[in-house]
C-alpha cells in the first residue's frame, strides 16, 4: 500500500504487509496511522519512510514513533533530528506544532 493522509483512518485490510510513505507524514499520530494499516491483527508488518533534509522538522515524530516501537533508529535520522534541534536551539527553525491536536479534549461535568 502506499500510504497517504487519506488512507490513513478507517481501512481494515489483514492482508496487508507493507505500508510505503513516499512524503513524510507531518505529525505523530498521521504517521501512526498511517503505519498501522499493516501488522493488523497480529501480523507483523514492514513500513518504510522516506523523508529529506527539506522535511527535518518531521524527524523528531519518527524518532519518537521508533522508540515508542523499541525500534533502533537509523544513524541519518538521528543526524537529521540533531541538525534540526540544533537549527532551533540557535533560533533559525521552530518546532511544528499539529494544530489538529490541541487541548485536552472533552471534559464531562455533572450537567
């Protein structure tokens, strides 16, 4: 499958076995997502992300995903996260922020 935003929620197919994002989702949970169309239901699966010096800003989500998986990351990746916190540290890069995921959600009262 190769995976986009679009087909990133809501389909359930057991057979699939390899998920490829050919442009790197822009936060955590897409990527989530996206990557969880394969291994469904026990099965283990393969996804591949390919991401560019342009997208480093998207680094620390896939390196957060690969140590939530308890996956060692690849060394370039590592490199790319350092030269983007680096770039912000120094004020030349901002960190991005999912404005689809903001706050703390719902709160239920007595009313």
């Amino acid at each position: 499958m190769i995976a986009t935003s679009v087909c990133a929620r809501g389909l359930d197919i057991p057979s699939i076995i390899l998920v490829i994002n050919f442009k790197c989702p822009n936060h955590l949970e897409d990527y989530i997502h996206r990557i969880g169309r394969t291994g469904r239901g026990g099965n283990k699966g393969t996804a591949i992300t390919f991401i560019t010096p342009a997208e480093e800003q998207y680094s620390i989500d896939l390196l957060k995903a690969l140590e939530m998986a308890e996956t060692n990351p690849p060394e370039d990746l590592i490199k790319l996260s350092q030269t983007f916190l680096s770039k912000v540290k120094k004020g030349e890069a901002r960190k991005i922020r999912n404005r689809n995921i903001q706050g703390q959600g719902f709160k239920f009262d007595e009313d």
